[in-house]
C-alpha cells in the first residue's frame, strides 16, 4: 500500500504527515504533526514573511523525524514525498517544497507538488479514496472557494470572493475589536455571548444569482459602526452580529449552489470552518433542503499536512509526479 510523505509550509504552520491508501480502498493517516507559529506572530497582528520561513528551517527537520518516528516507519518505506507549492508565501513554500525534493531526490522516489487548496478541499474526505460527488465551500483565511466537484481532481469553479476571504474579514474585524490574532477564533468566543440581530449588517450579493462572495462592505459597516459607537462599546453582540452575517451569506450561496449544479452532498473546510455556529447553520440549512452536509474533522480544518497527503496519495494513485525542477507558485489558483 503506497505510502507518502506530506510536508505543508505555506504560512504560518509547520506540518508534516504520512498517509497511506490504496484505490478504491480506505486511506489512513499513521502521523501528523503540526507546529503552530501563531504565538510567534501574534505580537506583530499577522504573519511575517521572514520569521515564518526562518522558523520553517529550522522545525522542518525534527518534525519531519518525528512524523516518522510516530509513524513507526524508516524513511526509506515511503513511496512518494509531497509538499505543498502553491498557492501562499514564497519564501515559506520554497522550505517545504525543497525539503521535500531533497527527500525525493535522496530516496529516488517521486515527488508531488500539491495545490494547498485542494489539500483543503479534499479535508473532509480523508479516510477514503474514493470522493464522491459534491460541493465543496472552502473557507480559510485566504480563500473563500465554491466548487462542483465530479470527482477528486475534477473540479469546476462555481463562485469565489470578489475581496476578503471569509477568515481575513473574521481577523481584520478581530483585530477592529482589539482582539489577539488569529480573529476568527476569538470572534466565536466573544459572539456566544452576544445577541446576533443586535447590529444589521449588510449581506452583499446574498440575492445576486451568481455564486460569488463580497466580505468588505461588511468589514466597513462594522468598522463604521465602531467608530459611532459612543460610551462602552457592546464587543459582544459586535462579533455575534458580524458572525451571523457572515454565516448567513456563507449558508445561503452554498445551498444555491447545491440546487444549481444538482448535488446532494456538501462539503466544507478550511479554517473557518472550524466554526460551530457556522457548522450549526449549515446542519440545520441542509437538513431543511435534504442535501447530506459532510465537514471537515476539526484536526484538519486548520492547516495540516494530512490533508496535503492524502491528495497527494490520490494523485500518486492516479499514476501522477511533479517534475524535481518545477517551481512554487504563491498565487496558485486552484483551476
Ligand atoms: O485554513 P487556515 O488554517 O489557513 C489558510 O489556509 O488560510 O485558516 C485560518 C483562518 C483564519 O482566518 C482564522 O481566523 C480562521 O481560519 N478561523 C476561524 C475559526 N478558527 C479559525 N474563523 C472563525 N471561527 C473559528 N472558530
Ligand atoms: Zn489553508
């Protein structure tokens, strides 16, 4: 049964995994390990180019060792090293990418360049090989993607943000309310305790027929809303109305996206993802439109190299390599 060895360094997490599967059959994940640099950045409000791929070198090889060790694998078992080149930061993707060509290189085995995004969208899938037809939302801090997915590696693309993805407007509005980076998580927190149609804010493009999404008005309105805010400022029902919006537009274009395009399965990833009113709204909206709702494992919602592994495993199944020479791309899109 192949078996692959992921390296995922496109922002800010450090992730290495071994994943292995057969076509047709279950695929399982032996190791994953995931070194977070949030707290690294925290102090300058988002990541830093220089300090994420320093920090990348530096953690690469002992996790690397550790995915192995925790594996119970030599590295001479692996069939295939994969690494994310694309899309992210250049000089993050280049440490993983050419770590894992070294790696490839040494072992003479082939290598895969993986695109971060189908890592994400594949996410919920991992387990099994074979990926039924869907469509897939993904929400990250970087990507607000819909997608009509015939099969893995047989994407269409039905809508996309026209601005911010759906995390970057949950850390800048975050970062408004003074809270600590990443937003996206403390903005949840905040939000249970506040009254989600205390603020209406706009919900751009919700009855427009396409599939597109537009998140920047409504960081403006919570922005001008803050600023005419006089004595103390209600944070809570803030982050619980802004939350609702956004879960609102999320829900509502990804169900019509299910009618247009006839499937009845919808699958979601990405960091926001992560999010349990979010997931809450979508279990009831797909109930009510009897379309079976498939998430992301809360493990892999967030960036991981298990998910970089597993469409790597797929890809490596389908007879696929990349070349050793074949450069990253920071701002690779996914079709
Ligand atoms: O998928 P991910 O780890 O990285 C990218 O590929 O971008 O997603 C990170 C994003 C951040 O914007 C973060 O604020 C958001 O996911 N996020 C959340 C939650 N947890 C993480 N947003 C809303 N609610 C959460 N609980
Ligand atoms: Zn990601």
């Amino acid at each position: 049964m192949p078996l692959i060895l992921a390296i995922e360094s496109s922002c800010d997490e450090t992730a290495v995994a071994l994943v292995r599967g057969e076509a047709g059959r279950a695929a399982e994940v032996l190791a994953t390990v995931v070194a977070s640099q949030i707290e690294l950045h925290r102090e300058f409000g988002g990541v830093v180019p220089e300090l994420a791929s320093r920090n990348h070198s530096l953690l690469l090889r002992p996790l690397v060792e550790q995915a192995l060790r925790q594996a119970g694998v030599a590295v001479g078992a692996v069939d295939a090293f994969a690494a994310t080149t694309g899309p992210g930061l250049a000089s993050s993707l280049l440490i993983g990418s050419t770590a894992a060509k070294a790696l490839a290189c040494a072992t003479r085995r082939p290598f895969l360049g993986i695109n971060h995004l189908e890592g994400h969208l594949l996410s919920p899938f991992v387990g099994d090989t074979q990926v039924p037809p869907h469509v897939a939302l993904i929400v990250s801090g970087g990507h607000t993607l819909l997608l009509d997915v015939a099969a893995a590696g047989h994407y269409r693309k039905l809508g996309g943000t026209r601005d911010d993805a759906a995390g970057e407007a949950f850390d800048k509005v975050g970062k408004m309310l003074g809270l600590p980076y990443p937003g996206g998580p403390e903005i949840e927190k905040l939000a249970r305790d506040g009254d989600p149609a205390a603020y209406h804010f706009p919900r751009a493009m919700l009855h427009d027929a396409h599939l597109d999404f537009s998140f920047s008005g409504l960081k403006t309105a919570v922005l001008y809303t803050l600023q005419r805010q006089v004595g103390t400022l209600p944070l809570a029902d803030l982050a619980a109305s802004f939350q609702q919006a956004v879960i609102e537009i999320l829900v509502a274009k990804t169900l019509k996206a299910a009618q247009h395009s006839g499937q009845r399965t919808v699958a979601l990833s990405g960091g926001v993802s992560l999010n349990q009113a979010l997931r809450g709204a979508f279990t009831q909206a797909c109930a009510r439109a009897g379309v079976e709702l498939v998430v992301a494992a809360p493990w892999l919602c967030t960036d991981n190299a298990a998910m970089i592994g597993f469409a790597a495993l797929l890809r490596h199944l389908a007879g696929e390599s990349s070349p050793l020479d074949g450069d990253i791309h920071p701002h690779l899109p996914l079709i």
